[in-house]
C-alpha cells in the first residue's frame, strides 16, 4: 500500500517543532518525501541553501545524496550517515507507517574534521561559484563530534517515530471515515428504497 506523506501528516505542526529544534541545537533538520520533494526545512547553512541547491549540477548531486540517504538503514542500526556528494556530512532516519516508509527525517550539513579547503576551492570552479564567497560558507559549516550527532539522532530518531505513529492514526481515521460513508451511502440508498415503495403503496391505497 501506498501512503503520501502530506495526506497523513499535519506539516504545519512539525515545521514549528523542527524550527525550535534547530534554534536550541543548531542542528538543521528536513523531512523529505518519498520522491525527494522537501516538505520542511530549518536552521540550513547557506553552503547548502544559498550554493548547493541553487545550482542545478550541485542540486543534482543534493539529489543523488538524499536517494542514498533515503535507504533503510543495515541491519541493527536507525540511522543512515552519508557524506554527500558536496562535501558535507548527512543523517537521516525513515519515517515508516505501517511497516511502510513514507519519508525521511534528516538532519547534516556539518562536518567531523576541519574542511578540505583545496576540495570546495575545485568544487567553486566546478560549478561556477564565486570562490571568496563559497570559501565562507564553507567555514561557517560546522564541525561536530559523532557523540553529538549520536545525541541529536536519539531524539531525532524518537520524532521520526512519533510522526510515524501520527500518520499510522490518521490513515486509520481516514479508514474508518471511509468505511463510514460507505455504510451512510448504503443506508440513504435503503431508505431511498424504502421510501419509493411505501409511496407506491400509497398510490394503489388511494387508487383502490
């Protein structure tokens, strides 16, 4: 069975919640569809949303990542960790409803060691940014410990199964709303019936 994301979750209810997320961590977040379409996003870096996804090569690149990314994670493990094809670290972890993946939750954009200045001074070339202003972006990017990131995706990993829940009831109360017109079609149809044939009966009283 298929599921979309937006139908079984509110949206406007996590990006709040992420944006306070990203305010008290600095860690950025996003929740991606299942097509790769970026429902929410906080806290991003400008290396990341002034560069990368602005650039339809790098963008590209941002794609291929979030497909890996968007793999369930080996056995035994919550979560993915990726260095994206730009450079940067990423996490992400499923959001399954009904044993179904429906999206992903991510967070990244960091590093775990001082960036390789030679690598995003070639990438600049590469895709044409303006390397003065790119090298800044770069050293903003942060640079943090995989304990960090452990603690971040622990509380991550819990909201990515909360949400999953969150869609698991809605698609039941869609369910039941369903099942319920059926049954109130059914029963307007029967009265609908009922009603042709005591009127019916109505006429031949009257007509004998």
């Amino acid at each position: 069975m298929k599921f979309l994301f937006s139908e079984l979750v509110e949206l406007n209810e996590l990006q709040p919640l992420c944006e306070i997320f990203s305010n008290l961590t600095g860690f950025v977040t996003a929740i991606l569809d299942m097509e790769g379409n970026v429902l929410t996003a906080t806290g991003w870096r400008d290396i990341c949303a002034e560069f990368h996804r602005k650039n339809p090569a790098a963008a590209e690149s941002c794609r291929e990542s979030d497909t890996v990314l968007g793999e369930l994670p080996s056995p035994g493990a919550k979560y993915n960790v990726y260095r994206c094809k730009n450079g940067l670290i990423d996490v992400s972890v499923p959001i399954m409803v009904e044993n179904v993946q429906i999206g992903r939750l991510y967070t990244g954009q960091f590093l775990f060691a001082p960036p390789d200045v030679e690598f995003f001074r070639r990438q600049a070339a590469e895709y044409g940014f303006d390397e003065t202003s790119y090298l800044d972006a770069v050293q903003k990017v942060p640079i943090v410990t995989e304990e960090q990131v452990r603690q971040v995706m622990e509380f991550l990993c819990r909201l990515a199964e909360m949400i999953g829940r969150m869609g698991v009831g809605n698609q039941r109360l869609r369910e039941a709303n369903a099942e319920l017109m059926v049954h109130r079609q059914e029963l307007e149809r029967l009265v609908e019936e009922r009603t042709t044939e005591l009127s019916a009966k109505n006429e031949r009283l009257r007509a004998s």
